[in-house]
C-alpha cells in the first residue's frame, strides 16, 4: 500500500496488519510514486521467492 505524505514523498505500507503494534510496517519512504512502486514490485518478487 502506497500513501501520498504531506512533505510530498511516498511511503510503501505492508498489506497486512502488524499484530504487535496493530499498525501496518514501513516498508520505506520515495521520493517518488514510480520509485515506491518498483520497491514494492521488488518486495513481492522475495516475498514470492522465500515459499
């Protein structure tokens, strides 16, 4: 999940819920939506790589 910050950056969310903190982890801030983009291409590629 990608959300617009106020300061103009993006920051890349996990789809899922941390049940610790009942929040959703930072995955990282870009500076732009392409770059947010290609790291969460990026994590679902390991994500699909670890089963």
């Amino acid at each position: 999940m990608i959300r617009k910050l106020k300061s103009g950056k993006y920051r890349l969310y996990s789809r899922k819920i941390d049940p610790r903190t009942n929040k959703r982890r930072n995955l990282g801030t870009f500076d732009t939506l392409d770059a947010a983009k290609q790291h969460e291409k990026e994590v679902q590629f390991f994500k699909g790589q670890k089963n």
